[in-house]
C-alpha cells in the first residue's frame, strides 16, 4: 500500500478549507436555531451560503400576509376624489367649500 505525504502547503489549504466550512456551518445553525431543521440540513449538506439560507429562513418565518385583514379599503370617497379634481384644476376655496363639508 502506498503511503500518501501531503506538503504542508497542501495541509494549511485544507484546514483553511475546513475551518471555513466549519464557521459556515456554525453560522446556519446560530441562525435556523433548530426552527426549520429540514432547512438547516439541507443548507449545510448542499453547501449554501450563509446569505442564501438567511434568506430562505427569512422567506420561511416572514408573516402570511393573507392573515391580516383588510381595514378601510375605500379610504377615498367620490366625493373627496372630485374635490381634489375640482381643487387641482383652479376651482376657488369658495366654490369648494358651498359645494363639499369639511369632512370632504
């Protein structure tokens, strides 16, 4: 069997290498916390970036936006819409006011 000598330049890359992949690994886990372990594993065994799982979680956590309910969808009645019209197109405070209330 043949014995295999690394250089010591080979050694120091590899280590490198691997205390990468250990901080990459470290910083998925800080991050998922054992939320979305399905996620966290994947990330680390495809070799995600960090950036690429923190969006995902972000995706994964971020709020279902079809729970809020909708308030007030009509803000702007008819007639505050016409009397911005009327108020943009030169029409005087006077006339405005003879024509619309205040809540207008």
């Amino acid at each position: 069997m043949e014995n295999k000598h690394f250089s010591d330049a080979q050694l120091q890359t590899y280590y490198e290498k691997l205390l990468t992949d250990q901080r990459r690994v470290a910083a998925i886990e800080k991050i998922g916390g054992g939320k979305f372990a399905d996620l966290e594993a994947k990330a680390i065994e495809e070799g995600w970036a960090v950036e690429k799982f923190h969006a995902e979680y972000q995706h994964r956590t971020m709020p279902d936006a079809t729970q809020f309910q909708k308030t007030n969808t009509n803000v702007l009645k008819t007639s505050a819409l016409e009397a911005i019209a009327l108020s943009s197109g030169g029409c005087s405070s006077v006339y405005l006011e003879s024509q619309f209330d205040e809540k207008t």
